[in-house]
C-alpha cells in the first residue's frame, strides 16, 4: 500500500506533460534532470526542512539545522551518484531571529558546503512577523558523475539489494550529523554497474517500496542480514527501528549477483557495505524473519502526509 505522500507524488507525475528529451528525469526520482543540449544536462532537487518535524531547536543548534539542511540534499546527489555543483538556500525566520542567528545557520551550512565542494551561491531570507517556527529550505544542483544519474527504476530480479552504513536511531541525534554518502556513491558507481539507488530517508519499510513499485518488482529482505546501529540498539524494538526510523541517508541499491560479487571483492572503502536480500518477480516486498516465515513488509516508515512522528 502507497503512503498518502507516494499517492500525491504519482498523482503529480500522471499530470506532468514534460518532454523526455528536455527533461530525462522527472517527477519520482531524488533528482529531476534538465537537458540542456549537446548531450549536457544539470540535475536539481529541493528539500524544505520544518521545526518541529525535521529538527528540534530545544536540541539542536542552529549551526546543527545548517548543517542538516546541506546535507539532506546532498545526499539526493549521493542517492543518484551524481556530482554536487553548488546550492541556494532560502529560510523563513521567525521573529526573534535576527543577524546572529543567520550566521549560525550558515557557519552549519558551509560545514557541509566545504566538505563536497558545493559552494552556497545564493538565496532568499524571509521573515515571519510572529514568532512562527523557523524553515529552511536547500535547492541542489549537481551534474553527471561516473555514468547516467541511476534511477530508483532500474531494479531487475535477483539484483541483490544492498544498503551502506548502519540504520535505525536517527532521532536519538543522528539525524543531526549524518555523513551524506555523496564519495561513496561515486566510488561504487566507478567499479560496478548499479541498477537502482535512493538514500534512505523515511525508512527501509517505506523507501525499498518505492524502487520496488518504480521498477514493476517485489523483494525480498533477511531480519538476520539487516546492519543495526547502536542507537537501534538501545531502543525497546530494534527491527521496527532499523525498518521505520526514517532519516538515516544511507544509499539503499541494488545490482547484479556478479557486480556485488565483484563490489565486495574490491570495495577497500571505510564504509560498510550489506548485502540484505534480493530482488523478486512477485511485486511484493517481503521479508524472512530470523525464525524463517516469510512476511509482508508493512509499510511504516515516515509519511509527510500521514500520521508519522516528526523528530
């Protein structure tokens, strides 16, 4: 079942009247691509994140939300193993904020933006005249890195499905600090051929559906096999918090046995890299539990749109 935020986004889709040769990516994917003639294009994506549901300024400092926001959308460059250009930034302040605080957003921003040499080139600052919550929004713009952008489509059967890192416990501080894997992503894209990719933002439950549904095929994930974080770990349910946790922004892909072969083979990087099942033709993704059954993956990640927690 499509969360209410996957209902509108394909509902949207099935409005766009885009031309392909314009625009070879569109409505679905982490990025949209823009052609822009003679075989050269740009890649965009923009992420808006809230007080209150992305961050929590009781916990957070304001250079930790800078930092946060630069990172969120560069890993949607990672998720597509593209090379982050530059970034523009837009916030809306609420009305205590003034000169000192918008230094500390950027000082969090440049962090992120020195780190990927994706230098902030421009923006927009607004400003409540209550004391509203506080917005800020990142726009991204990357360009092609060792291959076509990879899509969240290409998934084939019997890909193995592999995610970097460790997952679950973002709202226990991680969400704060993520490293987006934008070095990474270029580096297995160099050695292998990856079939589908996207970062992990609302969770495993939700996220894999969406390659799944993207790629007409179902899936098959092993509880035993899934990377748990400490954080996860401290929690009362581990499994439902590495499936449901949301905002991890680790790479979720999936490619051939003989490509994952040779990735695991050669991959010499610090990251961890987990193999946690396989692509199926039943156009259910499912997963074997550590006593053997077979089960339907619910899907109970976080929904924009629904009745999910924020952070």
């Amino acid at each position: 079942m499509n969360s209410a935020e996957d209902k509108i986004t394909n509902w949207f889709a099935r409005q766009s009247k885009l031309d392909n040769r314009k625009f070879p990516i569109g409505i679905g994917d982490d990025m949209a691509m823009i052609g822009l003639g003679s075989d050269k294009s740009i890649l965009v994506t923009t992420d808006m994140l809230l007080e209150g549901v992305h961050f929590d300024l009781s916990k957070a400092t304001l250079e930790q939300v800078g930092y946060k926001a630069m990172a969120v959308s560069l890993s949607d460059c990672a998720a597509m193993a593209t090379k982050p250009i530059g970034a523009v930034a837009a916030v809306a302040l609420p009305k205590r904020f003034g000169q000192k605080e918008l230094k500390q957003i950027h000082n969090g921003i440049n962090i992120a933006a020195e780190k990927y040499n994706c230098p902030l080139i421009g923006g927009d600052i607004t400003s409540w005249k209550t004391d509203a919550g506080f917005a800020i929004n990142i726009t991204m713009f990357s360009s092609q890195g060792n291959c076509r952008p990879v899509k969240r489509s290409g998934a084939q059967v019997e890909d193995v499905i592999c995610v970097t890192g460790f997952l679950g416990g973002s709202d226990l501080g991680k969400h704060l600090e993520f490293t987006p894997r934008v070095f990474e992503a270029l580096e297995i894209t160099s050695m292998v051929r990856v079939n589908s990719m996207m970062d992990l933002s609302d969770g495993l439950s939700s996220d894999l559906p969406r390659i799944c549904t993207q790629s007409k095929v179902g899936a098959l994930i092993e509880e035993d096999r899934l990377p748990v974080s400490a954080q996860a770990m401290s929690k009362n349910d581990p499994l439902g918090a590495v499936l449901n946790d949301g905002e991890d922004f680790e790479l979720l892909f999936t490619l051939s046995k003989e490509d994952s072969e040779k990735l695991f083979e050669n991959w010499e990087g610090d990251l961890i890299i987990t193999p946690i099942g396989e692509i199926t033709s039943t156009g259910i993704v499912e997963m074997k539990t550590a006593c053997g059954l077979i089960v339907t993956l619910k899907q109970k990640g976080y929904d924009h749109l629904g009745s999910g927690n924020g952070v």
